[in-house]
C-alpha cells in the first residue's frame, strides 16, 4: 500500500476517534428548582445537594472540555505536519 494511502487510513481512523472522544464531556443539567417557596423550604436539604451536585459536575466538564482542547490541538499539529508533506509529495 503506498505510503499515501496509509496517511488517509490513518486520518480515517483518527476521525473516527475524534468523533468518539468528542462526545466525552457530557454537560450537566441544571438542577430543578420547584416555584413555590414552601417546597423550596420542605426539600431545601435536597435541593442544596442537588445544586452542590451540579457545580461539581461543572467543573469536572470544564476539566473535561480543556482536556479535549488540548488534544485537538497536538492533533491539529499532527495534520498540519501530515499535510505538509501531502503537499511535498504532490509537488505543490
């Protein structure tokens, strides 16, 4: 197989990853909050729980999502080398 058509299986399959990391970082869902004051009063333990749960969760998603951006760029790098020399080799 020419050394072309490796780079392309390579991209194929490396998209095929990026697809699948991408969708790593799941958001969390803001928490319910009931409208009427005394439920708001009567489950306030579960509520504030609730609410820690989901500041947590963001952060753990903002980590995730810098993590996810740091990777794309070392492979943006990766590509950009790769089609440097695509071009190289097709005499562009």
């Amino acid at each position: 197989m020419g050394a072309w058509r490796v780079g392309i299986a390579a991209c194929v399959v490396l998209g095929a990853a990026t697809a699948v990391h991408a969708g790593a970082c799941l958001a969390p869902e803001a928490p319910f909050i009931p409208t009427d004051p005394a439920d708001i009063r009567a489950y306030a333990d579960l509520l504030r729980q609730d609410f820690e749960a989901y500041f947590a969760d963001a952060q753990a998603y903002f980590r995730c999502m810098e993590q996810e951006r740091q990777r794309v760029f070392r492979e943006a790098q990766d590509v950009t080398e790769a089609y440097g020399w695509m071009i190289e080799v097709v005499g562009e």
